[in-house]
C-alpha cells in the first residue's frame, strides 16, 4: 500500500509545485518620483517584462508631501 501511494504523492506535489511556478505574478513599485512615469512605463518596464514573462510590473507613484 505504501509503495502504490508514494508515486501518486510524487506525482500530486509535482504537479501543484509546476502549477505554482507557472501562474502570473504582478509586481508593485511605488515611488514619490512621479517624475519619472513614462521612463518606466516606456523603457524600464517592458525591458524587464520582455526578459522575465509572467512577471508584470505596475509602477504607481505618488506626489511627494
């Protein structure tokens, strides 16, 4: 019995593990820079999105106090 179970245990963790890694992130940035928008949403952000999918990234500045 041990030995039918051990496989199928395997196999359940694997699967949960592969579709863990593979589901979307999305990132956050904030920043009291609100200066600085369109280089992220311009040229910092699709670089990184372009070099790391699955991962997006939302830049939400805000104005400094």
């Amino acid at each position: 019995m041990k030995r039918t179970l051990l496989p199928l245990a395997l196999a359940t963790t694997a699967l949960v593990a592969t579709t863990a890694y593979a589901s979307d992130v999305t990132l956050t940035i904030e920043s009291w820079r609100n200066d600085d928008l369109k280089l992220w949403q311009n040229e910092i952000i699709p670089a990184f999105e372009a070099k790391n999918p699955g991962i997006k990234v939302n830049f939400t500045p805000s104005a400094p106090a």
